[in-house]
C-alpha cells in the first residue's frame, strides 16, 4: 500500500509482512530511518483519507517494548495492494 501525507511524504506499507518505510519529500522534515523498511508490531487500526495513522513499530532500544509513529493527515492512497 502506498498513501501520500499532507507533509509530502510518502509511506509504503506492506501490511502483509508488516514492514513500512518513510519517503519523506524534504530533507528539513527528514526523520531518523527514514527510506528504512522499520517492523510493524500490528496492522494500523486506521488508514484512510482525511485521517493520520499510528504506526507501532518495533523498537530501536532493546528496553522498550514499542515506538509510536503518527503522520500527518493522508491525502491520498495511491496503492491499495496490501503488499508493496
């Protein structure tokens, strides 16, 4: 699945083998990992237009049991295939 952000950025999300990975549009809102593929915990409860979507990824620190990433707002799902 891929769906665009208001920030700009795209995520691909393959909720098949529960990976994601951020594209982010500039450099300025870069994050840490962005173009990784990161593990998915579960499959986002929500991914709709006009909607954000909380990731529960697996964590960098071996002591915390999750990270949570939120995006801005979808704008647009522009793949629906569950795999990327």
């Amino acid at each position: 699945m891929i769906v665009n952000t208001k920030s700009g950025s795209t995520y691909e999300i393959n909720l098949v083998g529960l990976t994601v990975r951020r594209l982010p549009d500039k450099e300025e809102h870069s994050l840490r990992r962005d173009e990784e593929w990161l593990k998915l915990l579960c499959v986002p409860p929500i991914i709709k237009v006009g909607h954000s979507i909380v990731f529960t990824l697996e964590p960098l620190d071996p002591k915390a049991e999750f990270t949570t990433r939120v995006t801005s707002v979808v704008t647009e799902i522009v793949d629906d295939n569950p795999e990327v």
